[in-house]
C-alpha cells in the first residue's frame, strides 16, 4: 500500500492534508476518528443516491458500506457521501415529474461540488434511479478523477395470478381498469404484488438501459450492473470496485480514458441490441457533453439503425433485467455484439483491460432464448430509431422493439400539456387513426421535459396499441410501447414546428425511412410562424425557472454548461 500512499503528492487531496497550513484541516479528520495513515492515504468519495423515495434507492447505503470495505482493504480512506434522486415512478403522472430531469443535473452537480470542495482522489457512484445512472456518470466524466459506476440493481418481478408482472403491468391496469377491464379488487391486488423487493424497475426501461450502459462504457466492472438489489452477489462486486479504484488511483486510469467516442458507440449498440430506453439517446449525448465530445441524438440513431435487437426484453419483449442476468448477464450480450462486429473491442474499461480481453472467456449460452445471437437477431434493426423530418428538424426518437407496424399516418390531435391528454384518454374522446400531440413538454417548455407514461400505459390498457400514435415534445418512459415518439425538436416553447400543429393536420411517421413529417408545406409553416407567441410559464422562480434558463435542446441531451470541450482545467489536475 506504501506505493498508493507516496502517490500523494500528485492527488487532489494534497491540498486538504498536507503540509503544516493544513493543520486546521487535519484536526477535523482526526475528530472524525481518522488516523495518522488514514489522512495521508488518498480519499475516495463514495457517493450514493440513497433515499426513501423509492425501492430503487432504499438498498444504495447498504451497497456503500462494501464499497468503502473495499476501499479501506486496498490502502484507501473511503468518503461517503449522498445525493438526491426524484424517482420517476412516483413522479410520473403529476407535476412532480417537471423534477426528474432536472434532478439529473442536480446530482452531477451535486456530486462535483463535494468532490471539489473536499479534493477527493477517486470516486465511486452508487445509483438506482433513470437519472441517478447517468447523472453520477456524468460527474465522474466531468470531474475525471478515477472512478467506477455501481448500479443498485433492479427489481425482481412480482407474480399477478401466476404471470409475471412489473410496474408496467401497473400503468397498464390503470387503462383496463377504466374501460372496465379490470375490477377494483383486482387493481388492488396487483398494486400489492408488482413490486416485492428492493431495486429498480425490473425490466428494460431507463434505469436498466442506463445500467447496460455502464458496462458497455467500460464504467462499470463486467457482471456488476446485472445483478438484481435483494441478490448478495451485488456486496462482492460492491468489494471488488472498493478496492479496484486504487488501482485506477495507482495507474492513473480515469474517465475520459475510458468515455471516447468509440466507447459511445457500444454504449449506443447495447441500448438498441438490448430494446432499450428512448431517453438512452438523451443521457448519452449528455455524458459525452461531459468529457467535450460531440455525440448528438443523430450520432445515437445512426448506431441505433445499424445495430440488430437480439435482448428480448420487455417492454417489447418476454424477459426482465433477472432473466438476462441469470443467463449470462451483460458480457453475454455484448459477447455476441463483439463477435459479430458491432462493438469496438479495444475500448478501455475500469478492469484496466479493454473490452475484447474482458470478454474473452465469455462463452454463448446455448440453452437460453433470452439472448438471440446478433447474427440471428430478433430484427435487424435495433429496437430504437431515431427519426427526422420537417415535425422534427433537430429529431427524434422512438422504440420500435416488439412493434409489428411501423408506420402511422394520421390526423394530428393537440394538447398543450399531459394532463389535457391523459383527461382526453381517460375519457376515450380521442378517436382511433388520431396522432395525438403532447406539446410545451420539453426541457424549456414543460420545464423539465416530462415523461408521459401514465397517457400512454392508459391507452394500452384501453386496447390501443398500434391503434393510436402519440408524439410530444417531452419523453416517454423507458416502460413504454406502442407508437410513441418523443424528444420532437426543436420544442414548441421555442417555436419548433410541434408547436405549429393544428387539430386534423395529417402526420406521417415512417420507423423504416426514419421520417417525421406533417403534410403541410414550407410556406404554410412560415405562415404559421409568424402568429406564434411564446406561451407563458407559472414557473417562474425555483429550481425550475433557473433549469429553463440554462437548458439546452434534447438533441445535444439538455444539458446546462459548456461542457469539456470550454474546460480550461480539468478538476483531477488542480
């Protein structure tokens, strides 16, 4: 341990203990209980998104104490600390969902202040949540200090009447039950069984997308991400990352060596590969936003388009984030990406190994469908594309995973706020062939580019799927399915042409061509344009009216700073 301890002259820490004008600093460790050698060894944040807001956090705390086991076993003086997360399952659906984006930028901001005010060495990140996984990644990018990712682990799934089920299934009950679908005893009943442990959503919606991220950015060690939160296993790898960032400490490995624009394109294949979340193509131009490389929504589709759906998961599919663990876990899945040329396999990875050489035991597993091989894929499209058009100058996005038809043409229905929509379905006065239209949404408008989860699991509920299409501003939920488009830029608060539309103008979505058009012509767009007025906002103080100053378009990933690419020094070398 002595060659990590005599590293210290180079480590951030150095300002805070050493040397006699950090006497004063040093009485407050020992008050602590530090030691002498414990304040001389290099400090690593352990930050985690723990809270009770919801299961996907209520295990992270208990994941943090192995973590710092493990940190302390190889030379370290581990540093926990928390952030926030808004979870999306209990924010959706109100305004309360205005938060959860927001909240992602908070937690990297949150987790770079601490760590720049107390000059910690490394940092491991604990986070259970969609915007707590790629909000912590973002700060280990941004702050470039040596750092590994942990995921809390998913949910297992409950049992309705001998079906497995998740909280999509819940969403969903709430459309069957107001068309009379379900009963009141049976809504009751699975409210009490979709959810029976701790973690994350179970299947392959945003945090478990996020998750597979984290390994295919080479962030995360292999295996970690997949196991599920109640399963011991996650304490061993919680040990293992302990001890494993002082050899990035020791070897100098951090983030951006790591976080390149190769290792953005396998984080890309794995969300397409695996049918994962739209809002994938948010987060991941954020993170490369971190370390000042260009990574737009486009990028994230053009890697979509060419990458084939092999993980059958739901929502599109069968199985839930367990299943693919218990079958070979992530490297399976990225085992047969690699073999057959959709990933890069030189990419680095906090192992210190590159991702070919981590994945060089791995062998297929024959006795398993979960997993399709990728040159016998489920499609040979990945499960989310990214579409275009003059609806959607800046993009947009949408998953295809599970969807036989994949084109919609119909006449526009406008809203200019979720809940309108959600009143609309709940009292079936849409009419089947409609494009519903969900404007003022997006990250300025809403602000904080809200998920739409409750209208869409509601309109599967009612039989709708396939029936309807649905476009908006804002985001949908990694849960849902069906002909939902989101991230339409640029947004109607800034007068994108989505805030153009009027009821009966006839939209045109084509998932094969990639296209979002409305069938109106230039002229009568401009014409348009000209009548448009800026609608007001009642947020207008807080946390919120200072996001929609800062914000940025969601085909950059609605970010709120320069980014890398202005840095004029980076944290990890003061």
């Amino acid at each position: 341990m002595d060659a990590k301890t005599n590293i210290k002259g180079r480590l951030p820490s150095r300002h805070v203990t050493e040397g006699p004008a950090r006497a004063p600093h040093r009485s407050y460790f020992y008050a602590m209980g530090l030691t002498t050698e414990q304040i001389h060894q290099p400090f690593v944040g352990v930050a985690s998104c723990w809270n009770e807001a919801a299961p996907c956090n209520i295990a992270l705390m208990r994941q943090a104490q192995a973590v710092k086991k493990g940190v302390a076993s190889a030379g370290g003086t581990p540093r926990e600390f928390c952030t926030i997360t808004v979870t999306d399952g209990i924010a959706m659906g109100h305004d309360g969902m205005r938060s959860s984006l927001p909240s992602r930028e908070c937690i990297a901001d949150s987790v770079e202040l601490t760590v720049r005010g107390h000059a910690y060495d490394a940092l491991v990140g604990l986070a259970g949540c969609d915007k707590s996984l790629p909000g912590m990644m973002m700060a280990m990018v941004r702050l470039n200090v040596p750092s590994i990712f942990i995921y809390g682990g998913s949910i297992l799934p409950g049992n309705f009447r001998g079906q497995q089920v998740t909280v999509q299934d819940m969403f969903e009950a709430v459309g069957k039950h107001s068309v009379g679908a379900m009963s009141d005893e049976d809504l009751d009943e699975i409210e009490r069984v979709a959810c029976p442990s701790a973690g994350a959503c179970g299947a392959q919606f945003t945090a478990n997308t996020m998750a597979t991220v984290s390994e295919a950015i080479g962030l995360a060690l292999p295996y970690s991400a997949g196991a599920p939160a109640p399963y011991e296993i996650r304490d061993a790898f919680c040990m293992t990352a302990g001890e494993k960032v002082m050899d990035l400490i020791a070897n100098n490995i951090r983030p951006r060596d790591i976080v390149t624009r190769k290792s953005l394109e396998n984080a890309a294949a794995v969300v397409a590969a695996s049918g994962g979340s739209t809002n994938a193509a948010l987060h991941l131009p954020a993170i490369a936003h971190e370390a000042g490389i260009k990574f737009d929504l486009f990028d994230v589709a053009e890697i979509f388009k060419k990458t084939p759906y092999v993980a059958d998961l739901k929502p599109g599919g069968r199985y839930v984030a367990k299943d693919m663990f218990e079958v070979g876990g992530i490297p399976l899945l990225m085992k047969t990406l690699l073999d057959n040329g959709f990933l890069h396999g030189d990419c680095l990875t906090v192992t210190g190994r590159t991702i070919a050489e981590n994945l060089k035991s791995v062998k297929w597993n024959p006795h398993q469908d979960v997993v399709h091989p990728a040159d016998k894929p489920i499609t040979v499209t990945g499960g989310v594309v990214g579409l275009q058009g003059n609806l959607a100058p800046e993009g947009a996005i949408v998953k295809v995973a599970g969807m036989s038809n994949l084109r919609f043409t119909g006449p526009a229905r406008c809203f200019d706020r979720e809940e309108d929509a959600f009143e609309a379905v709940q009292k079936r006065t849409y009419r089947e062939g409609e494009v519903i239209v969900i404007r003022y949404e997006g990250p300025k408008g809403g602000p904080g580019m809200r998920e739409m989860l409750q209208t869409t699991a509601a309109l599967t509920g009612q039989g709708m799927g396939g029936k309807i299409a649905l476009i908006t501003d804002g985001r949908f939920s990694g849960a849902t399915r069906g002909f939902c488009i989101g991230h339409v830029g640029p947004e109607a608060a800034v007068g994108g042409p989505i805030g153009l539309l009027e009821d009966g103008d006839i939209i045109e979505i084509d998932a094969v061509a990639g296209t979002l058009n409305v069938k109106l012509s230039d002229d009568e767009l401009a014409q348009r344009k000209t009548k448009w007025r800026p609608r007001a906002t009642n947020h207008t103080s807080g946390a919120l009216w200072k996001y929609a100053q800062q914000v940025g378009p969601a085909v950059d990933g609605a970010v709120t700073h320069p980014g890398g690419a202005h840095e004029k020094q980076c944290y990890a070398d003061i």
